[in-house]
C-alpha cells in the first residue's frame, strides 16, 4: 500500500468553484493583484487613437438589431439539429455517435426526429436530411443548427452549395462543418493541405472564423468520443438568435403520425377518400391559435379540427430532482423517437411493434429494451385492471396510518325509521355543496343555482332542485343480488336505477360509508341524499304504486315548495362573494341561523373523530347578500363626506381644486414625508374617531398619495439623469432596447401569471415548448398511403394574410452559377414561406420611375423585378427559386434568389410595341400613311401619337383618310422621302397569368420525381415531335435592287456665274483607244529568263534583309539587356559611394562642431 501512487489533486481553474475561490483569495489584495493601468499605456497618442476606434468597431460589429424572442424561458422547446450532407458522407453514423453521447443508447434503424435531453434546461432534436431537395428545403426552414458534413477525401459537391444558398433564402441559422472520412488520407503533408483548403472555402461560404470540426475515422460502428464529445459540447453551449420570419410564425416538426380515419370509411371508398390525420410535436416560433390554417409542405393547405395540449415526452429535470450542477444518469437516458426503434418499439402509422429476440424467454435477457420490458410486464399481469383498483386503498392525508375504505348499498347500522328522524334537510345541503365543487368549471349561473339560499331555505326543506345535478353514475340504489360483479344494470336516465326496490326493508336514499379500519362506519352524503327531504311523504305512494320513479312522486307539492321559497328569496347568493370574502365567517357561507345554532341542514351525523370542527363561533348577518353588480349603500357611511377637512384634503387630487393644498402624505413640493406610512398606520389604528368606512377610505387616499410620490420621484429622476450627468447615465441604443425588450416579457409573463392553461391558450394561443396533439382534416390520401418516416413532416401556420392569393411582386436575381437564363412566361418553382409551388412569373424592370417595362429574359449579374399569382407573403420574406428538383437535373439547380416587395393585386406592366408603316402620297410636311392601322377606330385611338421615321424626323397622327382603312394623315417637321418607314412607339399592358401548382411530392411514392408544368420544347423533345416552323419567321436572303440617281444638272446660266473652282468639270467620255492601250509589248524568251532571274534574287536579297534584321535585333536586345545590368550595378555602387562620403562627411562636421564646442571645457579640464 506504501508504493501506491495517488493521483495528484488539480484544482479547478475555471467554473463558479474557482471564480469563487479567487474571489475570496483576491479580498484586500485589489492593489497588489490589480491592472496597473499605466504598465500598459500607448506611447503614440495617434497609436492610442487607433486602438481605441479598432476596439469599438469590434464592440459594434457583435450587435444586432435586437430580437424579441418568442421562446418561454421555463419550458424551451428542444432545438432542432439537423444532419446535413450528400449520400456516403457518414450523417447516420455522426447521429448514431451523438445519440449514444447523450443518452447511451444505441439506435440501429433511426429515422425521424429523435429528441433527447442534453442538459438540466436544454433537449436537442436530431433529424437527418435525405439528399433530396425538397427535404433539404424544408429542413432549412425549421432548424436552429445545422451540422453540415463534408467528405474530406473528396471536397464540397454541388448539395452542400445549393443547401447553403437555401439556408441564405430562409434565414441563416448556425452552421457547424464536420469534415469525414480523413482516415483514407495517408499522407499526413496531404492531409494538412486538404483540411487548411477545405477550411477557408468553408469560411469563405459561411463567415471568416467558422467551426469546422475533423472526424478522423470510425471504430466500433461509431466515431471516436473524444471527437464526439467535442463537437457536443460545442453544441450544447451554442446560443441560437431567434429568425424574423420564425419569430412571427407557429410551427411544428412531427415526430409522430397517426391515421384516425374510421376503417369502415377507408374500405368503401377503396382508400380514395380524405383522412383524418393527427400530428405530434413540439410547437415552435410563436403562439399558435387555434383556427389558423396550417401549411405542411408537399401536401398543402390544411384545417385544424383540434389542438389537444399533451404530457412532455421528454420533460426537463425538475429543480427538486436535479440539485447538483451535472446532469444525472437516470435523465441521460430519456429519449423520444417515435418512429426509431427505441428500446425495441417501433411506432408506425396506425399500430406499434416491439422487436424481440428469436430465442425470447422470460429470464434469458439482462438488459431488456423497452419493447421488451413491455412484452414481460404484460406477461406478469396476474389480475385486471379492475380489479386492481378495487383492491387499491385512499388515504386522506399523507401521514394518516387507516386507508379510506369505500362501501356501497344501504346502510345496515340504522333502521329506516332513525334515517327518516336523523337525517334530515342538511343531505340536500351537502348534496348541492358537494354538485358545487363538482360543476366548479362550469358557468357562474350554473354554479349559483346549484347552490345554498338564503338563511330561511335552511327552513324550508322540501322543494326540488331548481338546475338539474351532475349525475355520477353510482351501485347504491341496486337491489343486493344485484350487486355482484358482472351483473351490475346500466340504465339511460336516474330514474331507471334509483327508487325501484322490491324490499319492503328499504333503508330509505343510497349512501355511502367511509369506514376507517376497525372504527364503526360513518355516514357521508352524496348525490342522492338530496333526495331524502323528498321521500318523507313518499312512503305510503311507494306503497301504492312501486314502478313510479322517484324524482316523479309528489310533483306539485315540491313545485308548491319551490314557489313558495323563491318568494322568500327573490336572488341566490353571490358565492364568489362568499367564498373568496375574508370577512365572512364559516357559518355565514354555510347559512346558519342568526341565533348563532346550526340548522338543521348543517347537523352531520358525524362522531367525535370529525376532522373539520367550528373552532370559534360569531353572529351571522340576518340581512341577505344580494348578487349585484353594484354594492348597496349605507346612508350613514355618506354622513362622513359632510366634514369639510376630509373634502379638503382630496381636493388638490381634482382638476378643479386648488393646487396651494397639498396632498395628504405629500409636502408642498409633491414629495412624500418620511413617515407618510407611518402616519397612515398610526391613523388606522387610532380607528375609534372614525367607522370602519372612513378607516378603509382614509387608507385608499394614502395609496394615491404613495403611488402620486412613487410617479414625481421616477420624473425627478429622468430629470437629474438629463440634466445633470447627460453622459454617464445615458445608455446606448442596443441596451436599452434589450431593457425595453425584457421589461415587456416580464409583464406579459406576470400578466398571465396564474391562469389556466386552458384558458391562456384561449386568449394568447398554445405556446412554443408545448407538446401537442394536432388533428387535420380533409388530408390527401395519398399522403397516408405513401408515409415515410425518413421524409419530415413539418406543419406550418398561416398568418392571416398568407391565406390569400393574388399578384405578389418579387426583386430576384439570377444565380450566378446557374447556367441557363431565365425567360419570361417560362414555370419556375418558388420555395417562398413554408410553401412550395410552381408559377409562371414576368420579369421587368422600374423605367425611370414611369413604368415598369417587361423584359423577355433575366439581365446579367443584375436585380430586376419579377410578377406572379401565388400565395400573399409579408414583405422581406426571402425565397429561392429552381427550374427543376430532381436529382437528375444537371449542374446547379438553385436558379434565382430574391426578396418579396410588395403584395399588389393589379399590378401593370407594359411592354414595347412598335407599329410600322409606308407612307404613299408625300405633300410638303404632310403625307398620308399606309399599313400602320386597319380601321379608321384604331387611328382614332392613337391621334396625337408621336411618330418618327427611320431617318429621325419626328412627326405626330392627325386624321384618319376614308380610303384605304387604316391610312391616316400625319404632319412630320420636314418632308420625307417615299423610301423612309414610319414607326410609332407603343406600350402594351400584360397580366401575369393564374397558375399555382403547389409541389406535392410527399403525396408520391417516390418523392424526387414530381414534375410541373413542363415547357413546350421539353414535352416535344419527349414525344419526338418537330418543331413546326413558321414561313414568315424563317431567314431569307435579302436583295435589295440598286438605287439609282439621277444625275446632277446645273443650269448653264448659273455654270457661267460660279467661279472656276465651283464649276462642274465634266468630260465628255473617249471614245477611241489612247496609243498606250493600244500598244502590246511582247518579250523575247531571253528577255523572259532575264526578268525571271532577277525577280528571283530581289526576293533571295530581300529575306536575307529581313533575316539580318531580326538577327541584329536579337543582338541588341541582348546588349540592352547588359547595359540596363551593368548601369543597374553602377548606380548602386555610386549610391554606396555618396552614402559614404556622406556618412564621413557627416561624422567630420560631428566633430568639427564637438571640437569648437569643448574646446574651452578641454582646455579647462586640463588646467
């Protein structure tokens, strides 16, 4: 034992232990342990300046506008984590590890959500993203982070580029990149390239600084924990910032789906008729209330029948389990993954299956799962469920050491005749007492009919129940050979179980025993007591005619009784009075006499061991408490508003009084006195100079005097802080906006402090964090019959306006690497909000703020505006379009992003027209137009139009001509020429077109091949059909025929008059051959070789010129190359050499001028 080593103790260098540790450590020792604020001062001012205004631009950078986060602090929904990545990247792996992390568990076949609970305030949701783009759109919309992984041996492929541009669509939630499948990497060289290259293309997507986290390899099925362990607790620290557009809508991610749909109906129809569908979740965003429409993508718009709110699943550890720091291991373990196969169980559409082994027996497991353990607790099932709550024993207190024992049917300690002596009106009391607490959820007109009357009912016992009682089915009124198990009657109504005894012995009303064990049984009322006051009279009509039921003997004297007391007591009580009134004593809410004796109706038969006793007793008011809205006044609590000091010390609360007189329990200057309370309690207690209502008004008018102080001390404060220290007590924007924000929480939160949550959920909705049980109804049925638990389900609510539809105009964007361009009228699928659908947009562009003019395609790397008929989206909303979304679609298939502008239901656009014609009768400045119109009405339209031709001359539309239809006549600024076309510019207004096509692809068995509206040349591409071709759109040669002028003439008398250099020269044309075009030279062969050979060497001479020249300058470039070399060094030499003569230079004046300086000291010295 000596030689054992122990394990030296580490102390904590961070956590609250070792901030405390220092904290008491540091005490008294701020001045030797302190910041030395001077040790570290700049020594450049201009150096001070620039770290000052680094370190607030970094300060300023980590705001954000501030939130208002709809998330309840108390009960946080479980933050979705989202596994994201393309097919062989290890996302059932990575999820598997991180499950196994958290709850040591192990799931084999995981598909869903899986919810786990990750710390003492915090659960985690776990869904995997299929590599189909519709899953990876809809995860983008609801997940808070998102884990996404990259194959490290093979980089980014094109999924994690189009998730990345959806997630920036949908509001960008938090981004962790895990690179995978490093371990094939063998170089470790290699290996550090890839991730530092990885890393920064990864940092380029997200932000600079983003994590990125290394998965080396795979052992055991499952990644190393270290690495695991890492990456959680990265995500458990994470903080998420709530997203606007989640912020401002409900929404719910199931995890559970079930078809309540009646067999019957799924059978008669074939399994073509509409189900009833209920979702399960956690809701999400904001409240939900109930009659919103909800969207669930790829199915459609849907009804909500019911919202029911259900018992936490995976409910955080409650403060009295979970006292330590660390979260224990019994709440690790809880998991929730309905469609998984936790512990065995599998939950699927419409039944559960539990799993077992092949070689299942009862002793032969250790550690049994779930499914199983359900399997051998069905198996140890001795006694039904019945019968186990027959054996199960009450005890009324904790403590108590006699179980309660309940005993039905007559009562054989009483003979009939001592019942009818005993027991007498106060059953009835009890009875009606005891309908109250039943009904207590009822309506308050319910509630007070059940109840007491006045003190004079307790007299009068024999009337009916005015409001029929809650009826509880009960054994008491059976005969005994009745009573056994298995043959208990069940009747429709009371009248067929109570009052039909056969038994001459009749006990009389049913009545229960509560008998403590070995102590007699004592009587306790029940419903049917109220009966007995009843069957005073009754005995000898029972004689008489037995099958009568009982509430139906004696009518018209109970009717006789019950108008006779409602005579006497024209309103019931005000129980709401009674019972929450401190003032009144037990006796005056159960109606005792005014001689301070209880009445009959309030006498229990009870023994001495009761447990609730009159302890002290007091006289009850004879006067009746009437139910209204306005409290009755007594004339001489008036009398006290005759002093004139008590009316002049309210004075000054009034507009019309005199500001000179204070209020009480405030100075002159509205400040409140020191002892303003005390006063007012000294007041309360000498109570004897005033009654019991001047005492409570005199309290009232102190209360508006503290609250009046409380109101000029927050202004005389708000006055200090603006005028006396402006700087230091103003606070910058983002806190007080965080302040404001929290302020507001905490009212609402203190506002429905105390309700019921049914109740609240009817006023605010059903809050985020809530587990809840939602059924749809009229769902496809296809969605039922094509389920697939790897494919979420995610149900989305409608604001208001996003249940209507109309024209919804959009800036968009072409992406920049998508290939093609995009054309007008062509369809294109909008992920916008929670939907997904297919429409037909028209592009155009804002024309200097006068129209908006159509274009046909996208411009380049440009904005441009889009219009199309869908569903109304709040502004701001951002979206992203595809022009397919299957996996087959090459290259990149996000085809434009954007942002919503504006909701507009008659937007106009216009597009170019240009209408052509050629004049035929051309005037000075007038001709008549031709083929532009072809009716006099549509000339008509466009008088005064602005026309031009092609040359430019500008013109305007005057009047239509009778013939030809169509032509008109038109004034131009100058003349045209019967060659020159006449256009004119026109706008057109288009419409978009209706059409909405909502993808619904969680309605097909495969849910990647939904297709659209596919365009013209697709569909004849797949058909195998030509395209027909149009004669008039086809390119034809042009032949334009040559134009010919006439010459120039100028007359002969203005030839004479011009000067020389003016005058035409004209010559007339030779006719006959010059000597030079008719000479021939002919060469001899002689002369031929001759001019041959010399042609020949001129060539030889002149590319051996040329060849010399290229050669010399070869031969100077390279000796400009020596030169600029030689003089390169030669200057640098002679700027050494002036550095040296100058450095000499300069230490010769030093000490030139060190001479002349202490010459004199020198010459000193030495003497």
């Amino acid at each position: 034992m000596d030689s054992q080593t122990h394990k030296a103790h580490r102390p904590a260098q961070s956590g609250a232990k070792a901030e405390k540790k220092k904290a008491s450590k540091g005490k008294g020792k701020e001045k030797q342990h302190g910041f030395n604020e001077k040790a570290f001062a700049p020594k450049s001012g201009r150096r001070a300046d620039r770290q000052g205004r680094r370190t607030a631009e970094r300060d300023q950078t980590r705001l954000h506008v501030p939130l208002v986060d709809r998330t309840p602090d108390d009960q946080p929904p479980p933050v979705i984590v989202a596994v994201v990545g393309p097919p062989g990247v290890g996302k059932t792996t990575l999820m598997k590890s991180l499950i196994r992390r958290y709850t040591k568990q192990t799931l084999n076949h995981i598909q869903g959500p899986v919810t786990v609970v990750s710390g003492k305030k915090k659960r985690i949701t776990f869904i995997e993203c299929n590599n189909d783009l519709n899953s990876m759109i809809d995860i983008g919309k609801i997940a808070d982070l998102v884990l996404l992984m990259i194959d490290g041996s093979y980089g980014f492929e094109m999924e994690t580029f189009e998730f990345l541009n959806i997630l920036q669509s949908h509001g960008f939630p938090k981004v962790i990149g895990v690179l995978t499948h490093l371990d094939l990497i063998k170089k470790a060289a290699t290996l550090k390239a890839t991730k530092k290259a990885l890393k920064k293309r990864f940092w380029t997507e997200i932000y600079q600084g983003a994590k990125l986290f290394y998965l080396s390899g795979v052992l055991n099925g499952r990644y190393p924990d270290a690495e695991i362990l890492n990456l959680s607790r990265f995500i458990s620290v994470m903080k998420f910032r709530p997203l606007v557009f989640r912020n401002t809508h409900p929404y719910m991610l199931a995890d559970r789906f079930e078809d309540l749909t009646p067999r019957e109906e799924v059978r008669q129809s074939k399994g073509k008729c509409d189900r009833t569908v209920t979702v399960y979740g956690y809701l999400r965003g904001t409240n939900y209330r109930l009659g919103t429409k909800v969207h669930v993508p790829g199915v459609g718009d849907l009804e909500v029948k019911s919202v029911q709110i259900l018992g936490d699943p995976c409910p955080l550890p409650d403060a009295e389990s979970e006292k330590r720091r660390k979260l224990s291991e019994k709440k690790k373990l809880l998991i929730h993954a309905p469609m998984s196969d936790v512990g065995g169980v599998i939950y699927d559409k419409d039944a559960v299956y539990i799993n077992v082994p092949g070689n299942f027996t009862k002793g032969g497991i250790e550690n049994p799962g779930e499914g199983e353990k359900m399997v051998l607790d069905l198996q140890d099932v001795n006694s039904t469920l019945d019968d186990q709550v027959a054996k199960s024993q009450i005890r009324l207190f904790g403590s108590s050491s006699q179980p309660l024992s309940v005993e039905a049917g007559p009562s054989t300690l009483r003979s009939d005749e001592e019942s009818d002596e005993d027991v007498s009106d106060e059953e009835d009391a009890y009875s009606d007492l005891d309908d109250d607490e039943e009904m207590g959820s009822e309506d308050e007109d319910e509630s007070s009919e059940d109840g007491f009357d006045d003190d004079d009912e307790s007299a009068a016992g024999d009337h009916g129940r005015s409001a029929p009682r809650n009826v509880r089915r009960t054994m008491q009124g059976l005969p005994a050979q009745d009573r056994k198990r298995g043959d208990v009657e069940y009747a429709d109504s009371d009248s067929d179980l109570g009052g039909e005894d056969d038994d001459d012995d009749d006990p009389g009303p049913s009545r229960r025993f509560v008998r403590f064990d070995g102590d007699e049984a004592v009587d306790v009322p029940s419903d049917d007591d109220g009966m007995e006051e009843e069957g005073e009279g009754e005995d000898e009509d029972e004689d008489e005619d037995e099958d009568v039921p009982r509430w139906k003997v004696n009518l018209s004297e109970k009717a006789r009784a019950a108008f006779e007391d409602s005579a006497r007591s024209k309103r019931r009580k005000d129980w709401v009075k009674l019972i929450y009134n401190s003032s009144a004593s037990p006796e005056a809410i159960l109606g005792q006499s005014s001689s301070g004796e209880p009445s009959s109706s309030q006498a229990p038969s009870m023994d001495d061991d009761d447990f609730f006793t009159i302890a002290n007793s007091a006289p009850v008011k004879a006067d009746e408490e009437l139910d209204q809205a306005k409290e009755p006044l007594n004339p001489d609590d008036l009398k006290a508003w005759g002093d004139e000091e008590l009316l002049d010390s309210i004075r000054n609360l009034f507009i019309t009084g005199s500001s000179s007189q204070p209020a009480e329990g405030v100075d002159e200057n509205g400040e409140p006195y020191e002892d303003a309370d005390g006063d007012a309690r000294s007041d309360q207690e000498d109570g004897e100079e005033y009654s019991d209502g001047e005492g409570t008004r005199k309290a009232t008018l102190n209360k508006d005097a503290a609250a009046l102080a409380a109101k000029k001390a927050e202004l005389k404060r708000k006055f200090d802080e603006q005028y006396d220290e402006p700087d230091a007590a103003k606070a910058d924007f983002y806190t007080e906006a965080k302040e404001a924000m929290a302020r507001q929480q905490e009212l609402n939160r203190a506002e429905f402090e105390g309700i019921d949550p049914e109740a609240r959920a009817l006023i605010e909705g059903y809050r985020p964090g809530t587990y809840i049980r939602m059924e749809l109804v009229n769902v496809p049925a296809e969605m039922v019959e094509h389920f697939d638990p790897s494919y979420p389900i995610v149900v989305g609510g409608l604001l208001p306006a996003e249940e209507r539809f109309g024209y919804v105009q959009v800036r968009i964007k072409r992406h920049r690497w998508f290939a093609k361009t995009l054309k007008t009228n062509d369809p294109l699928i909008f992920s916008l909000g929670w939907r997904r659908f297919q429409t037909v947009p028209i592009y155009s562009l804002d024309d200097h703020s006068i129209r908006m003019r159509m274009l046909k395609y996208t411009p380049e790397h440009m904005h441009c505006y889009a219009t199309f008929y869908g569903p109304a989206a709040l502004p701001n909303t951002g979206f992203c379009a595809f022009n397919a979304l299957g996996r087959d679609t090459p290259g990149f298939r996000v085809s434009a992003t954007g942002v919503v502008l504006d909701i507009d239901r008659s937007t106009r656009i216009v597009k170019k027209l240009k209408l052509t014609g050629v004049p035929f009768k051309i005037f000075k400045n007038t001709a008549f137009i031709k083929d532009m119109f072809s009716s006099a009405l549509e000339v008509a339209k466009f008088e005064g139009a602005n026309i031009r031709t092609v040359s430019g001359i500008r013109g305007q539309v005057k009047k239509a001509l009778p013939k030809p239809d169509g032509a008109f006549r038109a004034a131009f600024e100058d003349k045209i020429l019967m060659s020159d076309i006449v256009f004119l510019r026109a706008w057109y207004s288009i419409q978009p077109r209706k059409f909405y096509n909502p993808v619904t692809s969680l309605l097909l068995s495969d849910k990647e091949r939904w297709q659209g509206m596919r365009l013209t040349g697709q569909v004849r591409r797949e058909q195998g059909v030509k395209t027909p071709t149009n004669v008039n759109s086809l390119y034809k040669p042009i032949e334009r025929p040559a134009r010919r002028f006439n010459p120039l003439k100028v007359p002969k008398k203005l030839q004479a008059a011009l000067p020389y250099a003016s005058k035409p020269k004209v010559m007339k044309p030779q006719h006959r051959a010059t000597y030079m075009q008719k000479r021939a030279v002919v060469l001899e062969p002689e002369e031929k070789k001759a001019l041959a050979l010399l042609q020949q060497v001129r060539a030889l001479r002149k590319d051996q010129v040329a060849r010399r020249r290229e050669k010399q300058e070869e031969r100077r470039a390279a000796h400009r190359k020596k030169v600029e070399k030689e003089e390169a060094k030669k200057s640098e030499k002679e700027k050494e050499k002036r550095k040296e003569y100058m450095r000499a230079a300069g230490m010769k004046s030093k000490r030139e001028t060190e001479a002349m300086e202490g010459g004199r000291s020198n010459k000193r010295r030495k003497t």
